[in-house]
C-alpha cells in the first residue's frame, strides 16, 4: 500500500489501512533498521511507514515478528 498518493497534496497515510492524517496526534512511524523495528513519533526525520495510531502499529510490528519466526 502507498504511504502518499503522488497525485494528492494531503497526507501522510496509514500504510495498514490507509487512513488520512487529519488532526489527531496519536500517530505513529514504524522504522525499520537491520534486525530491529523501532516505533517513534512521526515527527522523527529518520524515514518510516506512518501508522494511524496503536492498534495499526501493533499489527505492523506483529506482522514482522511472523516473518522473522518463519525465516529461523
């Protein structure tokens, strides 16, 4: 899914169910390092995938810890 659609001047976008980011301040920034997620503010400068809030953040870190179970 496609954090920012080029033809729009809006966003950021929730990359697990694409929800605009209007004015809350419960958002989120998944960054990904090599062997480590890390979630912190979306302010942060490092680049990430924006999440909406606690519930999309949880299941993007549980996706990865899946996929790390099955790649051992």
């Amino acid at each position: 899914m496609i954090a920012h659609d080029l033809n729009r001047n809006r966003g950021p976008w929730c990359v697990v169910c694409a929800v605009e980011k209007r004015s809350s301040n419960h958002w989120f920034k998944i960054i990904d390092e090599p062997r480590v997620r890390m979630v912190a503010e979306l302010d942060d400068q490092r680049p990430g995938d924006p999440v909406c809030g606690e519930a999309c953040a949880v299941k993007k870190i549980s996706e990865w810890m899946s996929a790390r179970k099955a790649r051992r």
